[in-house]
C-alpha cells in the first residue's frame, strides 16, 4: 500500500464543527424546535427502553407561555412547595451573584455561576429523597441549597478558611458532604459518572432503597467515563438517573463538538438500551416530573434513565472566562426557553399565588440573608489573607493510613519550617 490518492475516488475530508454564532454575530434561534407545553407522552415508568426514541429526540415541556401547567407531565404541585421552589432557585441566584462579586474583590481565587441552569439541579433535588445519594459537577450549587445545607459552610468552603471542613485541600466551590448526600466534586470531568453507577450498584447489591443521581454537562459526554457508565447502568439495571445538562457551551467550544449536530444528547441513552428523555431545563416543573419519573423507575427496579436538560448557560464558565470572546452578545438574552426563575415566578403569578411585590421583597430578603451569611463566613477568613490552615494538616484526611511517602514528604516539609524560623505555621 502506498499513500496515493486514487484518481477515481473523491479526496476525504473532515467535518469540523462550527458555531452558528460568534461575537459580532446576531444570534438568531428560529431552527431551535420548541414544541408546544404538554405535548410530549408520559410512559409508564416500566416502559422498555426501546420505546423511548421520540421522547429522546423530542422535548418534554408542562409550563407554556402564559404560565399555565399542561399535558400529562405536568406534576400537579401545591402552591406551597411552588414557592419553596421558586425560593431556593432564587436563593442559589443571589448566592451566585454574591460569591462572584467575592472573588472580584479579591476574597477568593475562583467561582463558577449557574445562571441560566437554577432549575436543573433545584427541581432535581426536590423530587428526589433527602438521603438519595447525588454525585453532581461543579454547576449544581442547587442540591445543596434545596437541602437547606447551611450557605456560612459552603462560603468557608469558598474561602479555604479556619472553616473549612476540607481543609482548604479543594479548588473553591468543590464542596463535599457525606451529611449532604453529596459526592465531593471533582475537576476530572465526568468522573462521577462511574462513581455514581458504582455506588447504585452497591446500594442495590445490599438491598438498600436509596437510589443516586449524577450530572455532567454535554461537553462531559465526549468524555470516556461517561460512556462506560453508561455501559455499567444499562448492564445492571442500576438504579440512577444520568442528567446530561445540555448548556450549550463547554468553556468556548460550542455543542458541536461533543456531538450535538449530529444527534441530541438524550439519543446517546437509546444505544445502551437506556430510557432517554430530553427535556426543557428551564422549566422547572419539566425538571421535576422528569426526575421523579426517572427515580420511580429506578426504585422499581426498572433500570436507569438519561435525562437531557436543554437549557443555556446564561454567563461565563467561570470567573476565569470572558464569553464576549467566543459567543455572540445576544445569545443569552434570546435563548428561546427563557429564565427558569422568571417562568416559574410566572406560574405562580398565573396561579394566584404570588405577585411582583412579594417576588422583590423575597429578592431582597435573600440577598440581605446571603449578605449575613458572607460576614459570618468571613470572620473565620478569606483566602489570601495567610494560612488558615496550619502546615501540618496538609496531608492529613486524604488516605485513612498515610503512606510511607506522605510521611516522609510531611516530615521533610515540617523540618524546613522549622529551620525557616516560622513555627506559627506549624501549630494546629
Ligand atoms: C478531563 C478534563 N478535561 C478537561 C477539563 C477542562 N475543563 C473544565 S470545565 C470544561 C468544560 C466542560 O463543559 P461541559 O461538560 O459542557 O460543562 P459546563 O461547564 O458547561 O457545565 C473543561 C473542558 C477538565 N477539567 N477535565
Ligand atoms: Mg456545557
């Protein structure tokens, strides 16, 4: 074999992805196809995986545009647990706006927001079991505000300070509590894949009830891990949910590239013989039905499901991105599914449960809640202003028995600040 080309057959070539849009653009979403609220079906939670196909290519809506709840997802909620709902998105909102601000001021080294995505992860948390275990990524902040996990112990997280539990061992915001019945997040995208697949398939061998739930983000996909997890749930009927947060960006690389012009993210589940649904991530009551359809069937024994919340990312990855670099200035502000929080607000309005009055009095009451919070957090202090750790927890709490080379590295470390003349770093 040689490598010439042969005359008779057409030159290869490679597709590469591009996004529609980049700064400078008008972004412009007519070909996003947003069928009517309450048209998608509602199988029966045993329903075999084959049967999922339009369910997985489609998009499962309840609240339309006037507000209302319709069609057979529709999870019939009381006006009480709608504010409670309504509240806690409202409250990871502030949150968000607060630590960012934090780390622009200097009192921390890095945050990420969920704007946009508040419902994937607080509706999630709402139909699932307090003690359902939830292996998350770093952009469900939610699950533990829907817990009522305390908000002054995720700032000491924030802040590597005198209070934070994980010792200041984690980048801020890779928060972990086994109270929580939350994963310790990990920077390796999608690891928590296969750990959460790992962990329904002991709860399952033991005979337990609790099921898990994870989420990555679409560009997580492309990743490995998430195809063997998937591989592993399918095998074993593991009871999990699989959410697939389809925000539409990966730092600056578009969907495209993990896949998204090709097929919908809620199709990859019909390959492993997985119930699949894709579904409308900014509508709360979509988020909530899906899920705890999804965990009926896990509990049943029924097998796992993959959901796709179709949703967008509405600011920067991260207090390290500028998307005005990459993206079209428009695109947030015109993502045609709306604010999650605005349309939720708007069923509540519809309903005759609430009102604009009490929605901003709610804002502020919230945001003066988050402010007292930070002042607590921030009397046991903020990174940046020394150690608040003493040198000598460094390699404490990562193995249950620490290894001869930690040993030896600790040792050597403790020896060096001692000789430096600086033993306040030493004392625990
Ligand atoms: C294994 C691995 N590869 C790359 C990165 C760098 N990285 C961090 S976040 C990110 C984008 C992930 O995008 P997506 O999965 O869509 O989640 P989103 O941030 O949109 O929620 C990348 C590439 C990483 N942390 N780990
Ligand atoms: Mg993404």
């Amino acid at each position: 074999m040689t490598g010439e080309p042969r005359a008779n057959l057409p030159p290869l070539s490679l597709h590469v992805p591009e996004p529609k849009f980049r700064p400078g653009d008008k972004a412009e979403f007519s070909d996003v196809i947003v069928p009517p609220a309450g048209s998608g079906r509602r199988p029966d939670p045993a329903e075999p995986a084959a049967q999922f196909h339009e369910l997985a290519y489609g998009l499962v809506r309840v609240l339309d545009d006037e507000g209302n709840a319709v069609g057979p997802w529709a999870p019939r909620l009381t006006p009480d647990t709608l504010r409670r709902m309504l509240r806690y998105m409202a409250l990871v909102r502030a949150f968000d706006e607060r630590m960012f601000r934090a780390q622009r001021q200097g009192k921390t080294s890095f945050y990420m927001k969920c704007t946009g995505e508040e419902a994937v992860a607080v509706a999630a948390t709402m139909a699932l079991q307090r003690d359902d275990m939830t292996f998350p990524s770093y952009r469900q902040q939610g699950i533990l505000i829907a817990r009522d996990w305390s908000l002054v112990d995720m700032m000491n997280q924030i802040y590597s300070n005198k209070g934070d539990r994980l010792q200041g061992k984690q980048l801020p915001i890779m928060y972990s509590t086994r109270e929580g019945a939350f994963f310790s997040i990990s920077g390796n995208l999608a690891t928590q894949y296969p750990q959460a697949v790992g962990w329904a398939m002991a709860s399952a061998a033991k005979g337990d009830t609790r099921i898990a739930a994870t989420w990555c983000g679409e560009g997580s996909t492309a990743e490995g891990d998430f195809h063997s997890a998937c591989t592993f749930a399918s095998v074993y009927r593991a009871p999990v949910i699989l959410n697939v947060v389809n925000n539409q960006w990966a730092i600056s690389s578009f969907s495209g590239f993990a896949g998204a012009e090709a097929t919908t993210f809620a199709a990859r589940a019909l390959g492993y013989g997985i119930a699949g649904l894709r579904i409308d991530g900014n509508d709360a009551l979509a988020v909530y039905a899906a899920t705890e359809w999804a965990a009926e069937r896990a509990r049943t024994n029924q097998g796992p499901t993959l959901i796709e919340h179709f949703t967008y990312r509405a600011e920067g990855h991260s207090t390290s991105d500028d998307p005005s670099q990459y993206r079209s200035a428009n695109e947030a502000s015109d993502w045609p599914l709306g604010d999650p929080i605005a349309r939720l607000k708007g069923h509540l309005v519809r309903l005759g449960e609430w009102d604009d009055e009490r929605h901003a009095a709610q804002d502020l009451e919230l945001a003066e809640l988050v402010k007292r919070c930070q002042k607590e957090a921030e009397a046991n202090g903020i990174l940046g202003h020394g150690l608040h750790q003493p040198l000598d927890t460094l390699f404490d709490g990562v193995f249950e028995e620490m290894p001869w080379h930690l040993k030896e590295q600790r040792a050597q470390m403790l020896a060096e600040e001692e000789a430096s003349g600086r033993p306040w770093a030493l004392k625990s």
